[in-house]
C-alpha cells in the first residue's frame, strides 16, 4: 500500500471559504448583490494612479508599505508605527492570528459574524468559542461573561457582518471595561464608512487608551478596492509590531498601495459615493418593511433579512431572476447595497416571494 502525505488533522473538518456567487437570469440580466462589493469603479485619479504603477509591476513592491503606512497615519493623525498592512482586512486578521494563536488558547467571536473567522481561527491553532447574538446584535455581557484564562484575542465585528447591526458607545466600552489587559480585542470596522448612528464608538478615538484594544479597516468596500485587497491595522505599537512580524514578503503589491494612496487623498470625493449608498440601504430597507419583511436597521453596505427554514428557497428565487445574495443556509440571506437598477430587480423578486420571515 503506497503512502499519502500527511496534514494537519484541521482539514478534515476544514470547508472553505466560499465567495459570493454570480448569476444569471432571463435575458441575460446579472445583479451581483452577494459580495458587498462597491457598485462604483475607481475615481479617475485612483485609475490614473493604478495605470502609472502598473508600469512597474516587473519590480518587487515596498515589502514596508512605508508610502502607504504614511499616508494612513496622516489621514488618521496616529503615529505610523502604530500602522501594520496587510492583504486586505482578511489578511491582517491571519496575521493578527499568526501572533496570538496556539494549541490552549481560546479565539472568541460573535455567532453568526463574519464568515472568515472560524476558518482562520482553525488554522491558527486556537480553540474557537463563538457567543450567539442576541437580536441579531453582538451581546457584548454573554462574551464577557465567557472569557477565561485561556482567551486570547476577542473579534467584535462592527457593524457586524452579515446582520449590519451595532453595538453602542456606552455598551463597548463597558465590555472592554470588563477584558482582561493580556487578552486582544479587535474591532473589526470594515464598513465604518457606511455608519451614520451618532452612537457608535470610533475605535480610532478608543485604541489610545486602551493598549489591548486594535481597529481593523478595509480599502475593499466604501474605497471601491476590493479586488486589490488592501487593509490594515490600528494599534499600541507594541501590539502592531508583533503583527507586522507576521507579514508574508510583499503581500501588498505595488498597485494595490499607489491606489490605496490615491485613494485616501481623493477620500472627499469617495465619500459622496458612499452617501449615495447609505440613502440607498434606506431605501431599500424601506421598502422591504412596506412589503411586510423583518429588516433590522443596517449600519453597513447591505440590509440582513432572518428566513431560517426559508433560506435557500428565497435566494433560489433570486438566482432565477438574475439577482444573487448570499445566503447562509438555516438562518438568512445577505443582501448588498448596490446600484439603484440592482437594487430595484431585488425588492421586485422580495415582493413576489409568497411569504415573509
């Protein structure tokens, strides 16, 4: 009998991520409202700024990110060794891993949450232990009362992804009130931008007093990058410095930073792109309640809709009319934000469906 090669015992149970899906419909119409992706393509500027770098991608890219790391600090007025890149928010989450995950630690998280969490927190090592919401919102007091010796690094994802709900100021800060000073939190702000509840807490105005405490942010989704993966992380520097020794060599290419730069310096001009968004995530949201759905306030790129049981007949009916969204079998489907006309084919397939969660 010929030997196999060995692997971890991880990847027996490991299923893969899977990215949001593209479908078809009749006449060939496609809606692509599964991955919260922006609707809009880069600013002129960013483009111009990606066709000059791109006319040296046979060089090595700034394995430091130092241009880019600069310009994030200035954007953000904190020191720039408190600034660590990676490959996208994604990437430096696995680095973050990387540093503080091993065999006898714990990784906490809220349930459901961003889908890479577990599978990352199982490769890093660590045990998982994921705290189930409660109205759809993290419950920041059943995590706290869930820490122990062993819990390492705690995600708090917010506005969370997949439901687009928020935790206040008042109810975060009582919860890190309540974290152990050895034990990291990292808040998970991929979709900041699109925040407009003056009760939510900017981590950035949070991390100084609180060495334990690091934000993470994306170039992915309000910035239009998703498809050059760019994020990075806010933190002591003692807590950035041991991630960035995590860092793949030139993990970040060398256009993804000169966009990221041109990016941040057109930020005023994004920003009204990202407003166009948020009035759309009303609308639809709107909508949806006028057609008898349950639709929990949304303070992200996408509206969260509950099915249970119901779940993949519903995103089955979107598939049939070209509109995907991503569904998560037994508890929902997440709808992205997209172009008005994207948005408009979804709530014509909502209104048709025969029932309501």
């Amino acid at each position: 009998m010929s030997a196999t090669p060995r692997f971890r015992s991880v990847l027996d149970r490991f299923v893969a991520y899977k990215p949001g899906k593209t479908v078809t419909g009749p006449g060939g119409r496609s809606f692509k409202l599964s991955s919260n992706e922006s609707p809009y393509g880069p600013l002129p500027s960013v483009l111009e700024a990606i066709t000059e770098a791109g006319r040296q991608v046979n060089r090595y890219p700034d394995n430091s990110c130092s241009e880019l790391i600069a310009e994030i600090a200035r954007h953000h007025r904190v020191p720039e060794e408190q600034v660590t890149v990676g490959c996208g928010s994604v990437g430096v989450t696995q680095m973050l891993l990387e540093a503080v995950g091993e065999p006898g630690s714990e990784v906490m998280y809220a349930w459901r949450s961003f889908e890479a969490y577990p599978l990352l927190v199982s490769l890093s090592g660590a045990a998982a232990v994921q705290v189930p919401l409660r109205d759809e919102r993290h419950d920041l007091a059943a995590m706290a009362d869930a820490i122990t010796a062993q819990t390492r690094l705690i995600f708090v994802c917010n506005p969370n992804n997949p439901t687009g709900t928020v935790v206040g100021a008042a109810e975060l800060e009582a919860f890190l009130d309540r974290v152990p000073a050895d034990c990291l939190v990292v808040l998970d702000e991929a979709y900041r931008e699109y925040v407009r509840d003056t009760d939510v807490s900017d981590g950035l105005m949070l991390y100084p007093q609180r060495p334990n405490l690091v934000v993470l942010r994306t170039f992915s989704k309000a910035y239009g990058l998703a498809g050059l993966r760019i994020g990075y992380l806010v933190g002591h520097p003692l807590v950035a410095a041991a991630v960035r020794k995590t860092y793949l060599p030139f993990t970040v290419n060398s256009v993804a930073q000169a966009a990221g730069i041109a990016s941040l310096r057109a930020e005023d001009e994004l920003l009204e792109r990202v407003e166009l968004t948020v009035k759309e995530r009303e609308r639809v949201r709107g909508a949806l309640l006028v057609q008898g759905w349950t639709v929990p306030a949304s303070e992200a790129n996408f509206v969260w809709l509950r099915l249970g049981e119901d779940t993949m007949a519903f995103s089955a009916a979107c598939d049939a009319a070209g509109v995907s969204v991503r569904p998560f079998a037994g508890d929902g489907v997440r709808v992205s934000i997209g172009s008005p006309d994207d948005n408009d084919a979804f709530l014509a397939v909502a209104e048709s469906y025969p029932t309501r969660n």
